[in-house]
C-alpha cells in the first residue's frame, strides 16, 4: 500500500504537474525582470530547480513507457532498434569542422584547438563599435533598476570551481554538449 500511495502522490500526473512548473518558472522569471529582488531571484532558483527535476522525472517516465511498449511489441534488442540508436548518436555528434581556408579538420584535438582559437578571438577581441558607446546608451536599454545590495552580489567574482561544479551538474543532453565543446573545456582547464 505504501507505494502506491508514494507512486500517486509523486509521480501522478508528471505531465500536467511540469506544465505547471514551466508555468510558475515563466512567471517567476517575468518577476525577477520587473523587480529583481534577492527575494524574487531566489523564488526563480528554486522554481528552476524544481522544474527541471520535474522534467527529469517526466523524460524518465517516458522512456521506461516507450521501453515498455517496445518490449512489449517485440522490439527490445533488435537490429532496428540498435541501428536507431546508432543513427542518432550520428546525427548529435560533431566529426569535423571546416577552417577558414576550406580545409577539412577531423582530428578530436586539432578540433578541440580550432573550437578555443575560435573562441578567444570571439570574446577576447573588444569590439570598437561597443567600445565608443557612452554608459548612458546602456543604461536606456535596461527596464529595471538593481539594488545597490544586488549589484554588490552580482559583482562577486566567481571561481573556477563554482563554474565548473554548476556546468557540469547540468545535464548534457540539454546541453547539446558535443566532443569539441568537452575538448574545449579541457583544453582551457576550466
């Protein structure tokens, strides 16, 4: 009787309760926008939280459901299956990148070095037609102000380990994490 009353209580509906945690998410993030208090944020974190392990768990069910439902058909283990498997892992896989010279790269590192070459000249270059602008034009942009307390932890600098422990606690899948990303990141130690 007790599991079926955890499995009901927790895991009924997973559908309907996601949707409804995208939607609290949404409007929680709207909030942070208009007024983005430490309050407001925080509420944000915890709804992202509890979305996205709602949307865990609702992926989880769909693939014991469709591993089921093949199993139950006669598909389990077979060669179509396994070819499916193989055709995606494919498709989400990067094997080669072009250079600016039209040369066709597929070497893992040579890729991984082209990925922070790329990247070091993107975000390392400053760009003069930013750089000229006044503080003011910026500041226009913004709809909202922050709070001189909000300011002061935004400010904070953030260490290697913080980044690397919350980029690597995400899924990958959601990601779209591919090798060259993964090379690059541990090309640059980061």
């Amino acid at each position: 009787m007790g599991l079926k009353v955890l499995n009901r209580t927790h895991y009924s509906d997973i559908s309907g309760r996601t949707c409804e945690a995208e939607r609290l998410l949404v409007e929680a993030q709207g909030q942070v926008l208009d007024d983005p208090s430490t309050v407001n944020v925080a509420l944000e974190r915890e709804l992202a939280i509890k979305c996205a392990e709602l949307q865990a768990d609702e992926e989880s069910f769909h693939r014991q459901k469709s591993r089921a439902s093949r199993i139950n058909e006669g598909d389990g283990n077979s060669g179509f299956f396994h070819k499916y498997v193989k055709a995606r892992n494919k498709r989400l896989t990067i094997d080669h990148l072009i250079d600016d010279t039209g040369q066709v790269i597929l070497d893992v590192s040579q890729m991984g070095q082209m990925s922070v070459d790329f990247y070091r000249k993107l975000l390392g270059v400053p760009n003069p037609e930013v750089a000229d602008l006044p503080v003011s034009y910026f500041e226009s942009l913004l709809r909202t102000k922050l709070s001189q307390e909000d300011v002061v932890h935004l400010s904070k600098p953030v260490s290697r380990e913080e980044v690397r422990a919350v980029f690597f606690s995400m899924a990958a899948n959601l990601l779209g994490l591919t090798v060259t990303l993964m090379t690059f990141i541990k090309l640059t130690g980061r």
